[in-house]
C-alpha cells in the first residue's frame, strides 16, 4: 500500500496517553448485538500514562510495561493498536514501552488511551499522513472509548462511544480522583445494571451537562453531573455514596463514579479548596483511600 508522507520519519517517539472521566454517563438501551447505546460527556485530565515508540529493524512488536502483571502481547490493547497500524499502513518493526500512572479498572480509560496514543505514535514515528479520523476508525473495533481517546479534550459520545461532538474547553478547575482500594469489572456493572428495567429519575440529565459546557459554565456542569451506572455499582460497592459524599463536603461543586468504577471524582472551582481534600478522604476512608490524584482538565491533543 503506498502511504503518503508528510513529515519525517522519527526514530522514536513519546505520546502522553491521557486519562478520562465521564462528567456525564446514560445508557439509552441495550442493542441487539449486546452492545450498550449510550450517551456521554468526557473529559481528558492530565493525568497520564506515557507511551515510548522506537522504530526497529525487525518486524513484529515489543511491549514492555513498568507495572506488574499487564500483559505485553495480544491481550493489551496497545499491542493490538500497533498491530492495526501494520497491518493498514505495511509499517515495520516497532518496540512499545509503557510507564504507567493511570490505575487499572477504575473507570479512565487507561488501557484505551495507551492504544490510541500508539495510534498516534506510530503515525508520527513513520511520518504518515493520516487524518484523526482515520486514526478513530481504526481504534473502535478495539475498544469503544479508543476513538474519542485519540484526540481527547471535551465532548459529547453517542452510539456505543464512537459518534463524537466536541465542544469548548471547560473552564479552569481542579480534579480530584481517588481510586478506592476495590476494582470494579466493567462486565459486572452493566450486568447488573437491567436498563430495560431503570425509570427516568434514574437517568442523569445529559441535556443540561451538554447545554452547560456549551456555554462554558463549569459549576452548572458539575452540579448536572450524573453517571447512571453507580446504580449497579452501588449494589456492589456501596462504599461509593460514602466517597462521593465526602467530596462534597470537602467543597467539590459535584462528584461522579467514573465509567464503570470504581475511581470517583470531584471537580474544585479554585485550587486551594482542592488541596484539602486529599487530606479529608484519608482521614474519613484510611487505607481504602489507595490512591488519590490532583490533576486538571486538557484541551485536545490532534
């Protein structure tokens, strides 16, 4: 396949790969092919993992990661991303290093923003020109977040995640995530979670989250925050509600679950606020506070 080369060919690359949070979260219903229709605001936060692509000279792909027990083959969704772009564009050999800060099975997305950042490594580290949208095409069989991942910044996800509006940056704030020493699996919340079964007050009012950040307005969108699927994640964890409540009262404008769980989060109009709360979480949750972030929103990245 000839490829189009716009800039030159690197030797190696650096990609951020940047975590997500649902400032809003509804699942419409369940479609025929198992899949969930849904509807969501997301946000990238500087919170991030960083992805290392050098070129080699023999064919095939090297994965290696400072965190134990991810696999460095097939079954990693950086992996696969590299394999995609083989395949599609007839790259050469290509070692991964991935430096992990994003914590597992927490609702942000960390395994898709490693691909997607793959995606767009390797597009920079073989000089192609390849348009974001090819690049999003390319990433959905892999996962449904992957295609808002690759760019990232604020927008709206309908269909299964890939159909993507984007809208203005959020105004500045502070983000505070703590990811509680439990995990919860994807396949186990939206298992429980009966959507035919839900009525409409359980529903967050995405068209107020949508009409806020459109006009710019963080502490209108974070008081419409809403993730429907704390509901299933509540039956299994209800340490959740205890969190979110903590959040609040350390002066948070509104907090959400994000994703499927269990990291929660809450979002701080002014710095000094945001700093204390770190503090409040250990004293109220000890131990169960695992791991707690102070990071920002980030604007597009392509």
């Amino acid at each position: 396949m000839h490829t189009m080369v716009t800039e030159a060919e690197h030797a190696a690359v650096t990609e951020a790969a940047y975590a997500k949070i649902n400032i809003g979260l509804d699942v419409l219903r369940r479609r025929p092919d198992g899949y969930h229709e849904l509807r969501m605001v997301m946000q990238t936060v500087g919170l991030h993992d960083d992805v290392i692509l050098t070129r080699e000279e023999k064919p095939g792909i090297r994965l290696s990661c400072d965190r134990p027990g991810l696999p460095a083959d097939r079954r990693n969704l950086a992996y696969r991303a590299a394999e995609v772009m083989q395949e599609r564009f007839g790259l050469g050999g290509v070692s991964i290093v991935l430096r992990k800060r994003i914590p597992a099975e927490a609702g942000l997305a960390g395994g898709s923003a490693d691909a997607a950042a793959v995606l767009r490594g390797m597009a920079k580290l073989y000089g192609l020109d390849v348009k974001p949208e090819t690049l999003r095409e390319l990433g959905l069989p892999l996962g449904a977040d992957i295609p808002y991942c690759v760019c990232g910044g604020t927008a709206v996800a309908e269909g299964i995640g890939e159909k993507l509006t984007f809208l203005p940056d959020p105004a500045p704030c502070t983000v505070v995530i703590m990811k509680p020493d439990f995990d919860l699996s994807t396949g186990a919340v939206y298992g429980a979670l009966h959507i035919e079964q839900r009525n409409a007050a359980d529903h967050p009012d995405m068209d107020a989250v949508i009409a806020a950040g459109q006009a710019g307005d963080l502490i209108r969108m974070a008081e419409h925050m809403g993730n429907i699927l704390e509901l299933p994640a509540l039956e299994i964890h209800p340490e959740i509600a205890a969190i979110k409540a903590s959040f609040l009262r350390a002066g948070a404008s509104g907090a959400s679950m994000t994703g499927s769980g269990s990291a929660v989060f809450g979002i701080f109009p002014d710095l000094k606020t945001a700093e204390q709360c770190p503090e409040l979480l250990r004293e109220e949750f000890g131990g169960a506070a695992k791991e707690i972030y102070l990071t920002s929103p980030v604007g597009r990245v392509c």
